[in-house]
C-alpha cells in the first residue's frame, strides 16, 4: 500500500478514495482503518479467505472480491453504504448465513454470488430476490418482475394470497347528526335522526314509548359503520415499465367493490 500511494503522490491515507489490491496473491488483509474515506476497493484475484479488515470503512460503496477463497462474509453487515459487491468464485456454502449478512444493506444494487457452491441450489436465485429486494442486477443479469412474482409466491404464499384478493379495505365513517326542532302542544318533541343512508323522522308522543324505543333501535343498527372492500387481478395489471405508449390507451382494471355493514 505504501508503494502504491508513493506512486501517486499521496502523503495522507484520509485522502485515498480508491484502493487496487487486486492480483496481489494475498492471503489475508491488513486492516485498512487508516482509509475512512475509501469508496472503491479491490480485492479480487487473491487468496484471501475472510475479510475482517474492513470493520470502518462504513463508506464503501463497491467492493470487489471475486475469485478469491472466501468462505464465510461476516463481517460485512455493517457496510450499509455498498452499491455494488462482488462474491462470485469463492468458496460459500451456507446460502442462509450469506443472505442474512447483507439483509441491511438497503442500497445494494448488483450482487454476484455466482460459482460458489450454494449457487448450485435449484432455488438460489428465487432465494436472494426475495430477501434482497433492493438488488436489481444477480450474477449479471437483471431481475425480472415475473421472478419477483415467483419468488413471492414460493417464500410468502399467504401474504400474495391476500394482496392477490384484497385490494383495498377502509372504514366509512358517517356520524349522526341530531337536529333540534321546536315542541308542538300536540305531538311532545319531535327528534331527527339522520343516519349513515337514511333519515328518519319519530314523533314521540306519550301514548307510544313502546314503538319509539323500537324505532330507536333500528335507526341504531342503520347507523353502524359501512365497511368497503374492494378486490381486483394485480396480474394483469401493468407494471411502470410494462406501461403502453401514449398513444395506445391501456384498458381499465375491473374492480369488485362490496359494502356491508
């Protein structure tokens, strides 16, 4: 590392951003917390097998390590930041511990796990684009939205069963309004009620406690909250890039909405 920043002329490791180690033969790695500043870093074409090294470079944002003999990446969690890491051609086994270390990695775009022995799992690929969703680009080829929908269905298949028939669900609130109205010498004190669809009118008059508390009870159960769902295919609706062009208007989604109360 010295020979290389004498080479370029830097005098301070804070200033280094990239860093070339590749085809080095190195079996292991200094530690490189004198270069807070590092984004780049290769590391490829070596014999390296893990990477304790890199416990605060929290500013990487790609890091290569392929072809080396790497066989566990604990480690790398902390690194937040990465936007691109490349792994393939290495020695990982455990799928499970792998994906696990990179679940925090929310800006992680291109991954490359590729030629190592876990890839050879029939589900690997379905496998990392469900608990990976930030990454758009595996072992150099871009995710398709149908393997989204397939990964989905294989690792979740109750929660795409209800996306799949719930579409929308909330609560319709209309409250009950009371009107005040001026008592007649006849009729006692006329009281309106106007519930969630309905109004109705009840005079209670002395004679008729009976039906008034009757009628009270109705306009309670009309008064009940109205609850809306509405279901519809989300397969056959189009994605961002699925979109049509302008001038071919795309058809409207068929909607089922219920009411009940």
């Amino acid at each position: 590392i010295r020979d290389i920043l004498q080479k370029h002329g830097i005098k301070k490791s804070v200033d280094v951003s990239e860093l070339y180690l590749a085809r080095k033969a190195l079996a292991s790695v200094c530690d490189l917390s004198g270069f807070p500043m590092l984004n780049y870093l290769w590391l490829n074409n070596n014999k390296i097998r893990e990477i304790p090294c890199l416990t605060y470079n929290y500013r990487l944002t790609e890091l290569y390590l392929h072809n080396n003999e790497i066989t566990n990446i604990t480690g790398l969690n902390h690194l937040t930041s990465l936007q691109v890491l490349l792994l393939h051609k290495n020695q990982l086994r455990k799928l499970g511990e792998a994906v696990s270390e990179l679940r925090g990695m929310q800006f992680l775009m291109t991954l490359t796990f590729f030629l190592n022995p876990f890839a050879q799992d029939p589900g690997y690929r379905l496998h990392v684009i469900y608990y990976l969703p930030s990454v758009t680009v595996l072992d150099r080829r871009a995710i398709k939205q149908e393997e989204r929908i397939a990964a989905s269905h294989l690792f979740d298949p109750e929660r795409n069963r209800v996306l799949q028939s719930l579409a929308f669900g909330r609560r319709v609130e209309k409250p009950m309004i009371i009107k005040k109205t001026t008592a007649t010498k006849d009729k006692g004190v006329p009281v309106d009620y106007q519930g969630a669809d309905v109004c109705l009118i009840i005079s209670i008059e002395k004679s008729f406690v009976e039906d008034a508390t009757e009628s009270y009870k109705i306009i309670k159960t009309l008064q009940r909250s109205v609850m809306q769902f509405s279901s519809m295919d989300w397969n056959n609706i189009p994605t961002s890039q699925q979109n049509p062009p302008e001038d071919q208007p795309s058809e409207s989604p068929r909607i089922i909405t219920v009411k009940f109360r």
